[in-house]
C-alpha cells in the first residue's frame, strides 16, 4: 500500500510540474525543471530498481499531462485516435528519459551518501 502512494505521488508530482510548465515557461527551457524533477525522484527513491519505475510514472504522466494541457486540436474521431496514439508513444520516450534521469539521481544519492 505505501509503495502504491508513493506512485501516485509521483504521478501527481509529474503532472503539477508539467502543468506549472506549461503555464509560466512553455518553451525549451521546461526541460531543466523537468530534469531537476527526475533527478529529485531518484534521489528520493529507495533503491536503484524503484529509482528507474518512479522515474518511468514520472516521465510518462510528465509529459501526458503537458500535452493534454497544449491541445487546442480537432474533435472527430480520427483526429483525436491519430493524438491519442501519438500522445502514448511520445510519453513512453519522456517515461524512457525520465527513468535515465531518475536512474542518475539515485546514482548521485550513492556518490554522495556515506
């Protein structure tokens, strides 16, 4: 049951950021608090293994959230199947970038903790 919180967490964690992003910066320089994000959840993570599966949900509820929060797209059908494939497929790459991020947050927590 704490493992399932902690992911729902980081799920929430993930879409604030995404949408704080959104909001106030959108452009290219989201990248760096979403980095700052994906190193923070590995560095809070308990072991190398949960490090690389928050920073997955992390990635993918990241970047879902931010581009659900841009669509400003058409409404029939096939439109909206072609963004919902292409919404899944691109979180899976943001989830993929993510989990190497949180992957190197637990890495620093390793270095730096005696």
């Amino acid at each position: 049951m704490k493992t399932l919180v902690r992911k729902s967490l980081v799920a929430l964690a993930a879409v604030a950021l995404s949408l704080i992003t959104f909001y106030f910066m959108y452009g290219w320089c989201d990248v760096f608090p979403w980095a700052l994000g994906a190193l923070a959840v590995g560095y809070t993570s308990k072991n190398r293994r949960s490090s690389i599966v928050n920073g997955a949900i992390f990635g993918y509820f990241l970047f879902l959230a931010y581009i659900f929060a841009g669509y400003k797209g058409k409404t029939y059908a096939l439109y909206m199947v072609h963004f919902i494939i292409f919404n899944m497929l691109f979180s899976l790459v943001g989830s993929l970038a993510c989990a190497i991020g949180a992957f190197f947050g637990n890495w620093i927590k390793g270095k730096f903790t005696p």
